[in-house]
C-alpha cells in the first residue's frame, strides 16, 4: 500500500527551512498510522497544516447554473468618455516619462514635448517669435512719438497691426512645445511613437475618462442560437486574471442583433457597457464568458478547485480531518468563476476550493512504500 503524507517537518523542508532525516519522516509516518487508517493513495494533511497553509473546502450541492459560451472581445472607451491630445507644432515627438498605453493620467499632465530643433527648415512657431519680439519693439518706439505728435497716426497703426499680425502667429503653447491631457483618464491609444515627426495639429494620443467602458464580444455565428439568450457577461481582462463581473459593475447589455455591425466575418458583435473598477485598461483584449438564461439544477465548483494533469482535470476531495482524495472529474459549462462538474464527484462531497497547491504538493512530495525501511 502507498501512503502518501504531508507533514509539518516536510512543509518546513519544502520551503527552505531545512532537511530532516528519515528517522523524522518514519516517526511522522508512524504518528498518522497511529491515528488513520489509510486507504491507497489516500493523501494526508494534518489539520494544522491544513490551517497554516489555509486549506478550504466548499460542500458540492446542484444549484441553478447560466447557459454559458467563451469568447473574445475587446474593451473600448465609450465615444462621449474620451478626448484627443494634438500636437500643437510640428516637430519630433518626445514622450513623457512613465506615458505608455494604459497609463494614468491626469488633466495637465505633460503627455509629450514637440520640437523643431534640429529639423529640416527649423521650427516656423521661433520664427513667428522672432517677428512678434521685433513687433513689439517697433509699437514701444512708435508709441510716445505718435503721443508727442512727431509721427502720423497711420505710422502708429501701422505698427499696432503688425504687432496685432504677430501676436496671432505665435502660439505660446507651440512655442512651450508641450502636448497635454485635457481630462483625468487613461492612455487608451498612443498614436505616435517617440522620436516619430508629427505636423501640427495630429493626433497623438487618446485619452479615455475610463469611469464607463463598452465590451464588444465577438460571438461565432455557429451560436447564434445562443444570441437571444444572453443577459450578461464575466470578462478575464489580458492584463489580468481576476474575473469581473459585468452584472456586478453595472453592466447593461446594449446590442446583440446579427445586423449589429458585423464587421469580421464569422462572428457576430455583442455589445456591452459597464463601469470600471480601476482593473481594466480601454484598449486591452479580454476573454469574455457570455451567460444566458438559467439552466436547472448542477454541480458546480470554483474554477480555483480546478488541477490538469496530462490534459485531464482534477479536483481534491476531503475525506476526513487528515485525508484527502484525488478526483479525475469531467467539467461542463465555465463562466470564468465556476465550472460545472459532470461526474467524478456527488453532492455533499467537500472539495478544495482554497490551498489546492499545498494538497497537491501534498500528494507528491512524500510517498512511503508499504514495506520500505527507513534504516541504512
């Protein structure tokens, strides 16, 4: 018979507290063998142990469970929810520190410098400034003469229109050569890279207030039987893999119609909005679980209690304080949070939902074969 056992003294070793000796390991197989009777392959955890590394079960019970399908979708800004940072001259764009897509920003903040400086025809904004400083200077002259009556009231308004002419050249944000956000948000699309020539007035980036997104699902069409069913959705953003809840975060379905725009061929547009939580980043990629209607009654377990092993999957039941089984089980329906079991375990069995690493370390770690001598 195999016993396979999880003790203190093999925790302690398993995370660099030191080793122990065969006669520590015997003494541990002896103290469980004392207390359990062990069935084949049976795994055990003391309860202690099971408490220190924080070892949960969940009781199986059917409950209602939603039609689900997986699919891809994107995050997007929503259109009223976002704004344009221009380039205010021409010149070589020089991003700002720590600006990169999914950034924060806030409203003022230097998003990139612009300048002109070693250009091909120089930077026409200087230019301008060289002409309004010269304007100036000519008005300064000409004003206490045309007081004192020494020249014409023409020369005077000559020079105040050429001064006026220069002012409306020169364009002191160009000349600071600073592109900034106009709103607090998110860096949803840079538009140029650094060091990139920009013209006067192009689009650099965008900037998304981020407090209200749309999801765009892309359901194939071999679902679209599916379509009328869908209430909400779980999205697992690219960055992340912390599932969020749709139907937590205010989430309103917007347009699921075949004639939806349907713009890649072979699926179908399914649009959602949703209120951010500070997790998901306008522009990223996301898994997205589309859930229908409820279904009866199941077996379900948090995808958490989940193992694969040579492409099978597993979970952990508790048979009694100190043991533990090894299910193979066959999953249904996933919505990102739960997944549904079609056998391989019964309702009222107590699987491990939390601490599933530590039983399965558990379960290879230490194997004991019946008859083995610890004495050499």
């Amino acid at each position: 018979m195999k016993t396979k056992i999880f003790s203190t003294i093999l925790s302690l070793t398993l995370i660099g507290c030191g080793s122990h000796s065969h006669e520590d390991a015997a003494d541990v197989h002896n103290e469980a063998e004392e207390h359990h009777h062990h069935d084949e392959d049976e795994i055990i955890v003391k309860p202690e142990d099971a408490k220190r590394f924080g070892i949960g079960v969940e009781v199986v019970a059917a409950t209602p469970f939603n039609e689900v399908v997986k699919v891809i979708g994107e995050v997007l800004p929503v259109a009223s929810d976002q704004a344009i940072v221009s380039a205010p001259t021409s010149g070589i764009v020089r991003l700002a520190g720590g600006i990169t897509q999914g950034s924060g920003v806030t409203a003022g903040q230097r998003i990139a410098s612009i300048s002109a400086k070693g250009v091909t025809g120089g930077d026409p904004n200087e230019a301008a400034k060289v002409t309004l400083d010269a304007a100036k200077r000519e008005l300064d002259r000409i004003t206490p003469l045309y007081d004192d009556g020494i020249v014409t009231k023409k020369d005077y308004n000559d020079a105040l229109q050429a001064y006026e002419s220069a002012k409306t050249a020169y364009s002191r944000p160009a000349a600071g050569g600073g592109a900034s956000s106009p709103i607090n948000g998110i860096v949803s699309n840079m538009m140029v890279a650094d060091g990139e020539y920009v013209e006067a007035g192009q689009p650099i980036a965008t900037i998304a207030r981020s407090t209200r997104l749309t999801l765009k699902a892309l359901l194939p069409q071999k679902y679209i039987s599916f379509l009328p069913l869908i209430e909400t959705a779980n999205i697992i953003p690219a960055q992340s893999e912390s599932v969020i809840s749709l139907k937590e975060n205010g989430g309103k379905l917007l347009s699921s119609s075949v004639s939806g725009g349907n713009d890649i061929q072979g699926y179908i547009p399914v649009y959602f909005t949703f209120d951010n939580n500070g997790a998901v980043a306008p522009g990223s990629a996301a898994d997205v679980y589309l859930i229908g209607n409820m279904r009866g009654a199941t077996l379900t377990v948090p995808v958490s209690a989940l193992t694969e092993q040579m492409g099978e999957s597993f979970v952990y039941v508790k048979e009694d304080d100190h043991g533990y089984d090894k299910r193979n089980v066959k999953v249904g329906r996933n919505d990102g949070k739960r997944v549904e079991i079609l056998s391989g375990i019964a309702e009222g069995d107590s699987v491990v939902t939390q601490g599933v690493t530590f039983v399965r370390l558990a379960e290879t770690s230490t194997v004991v074969p019946e008859g083995h001598s610890h004495s050499h």
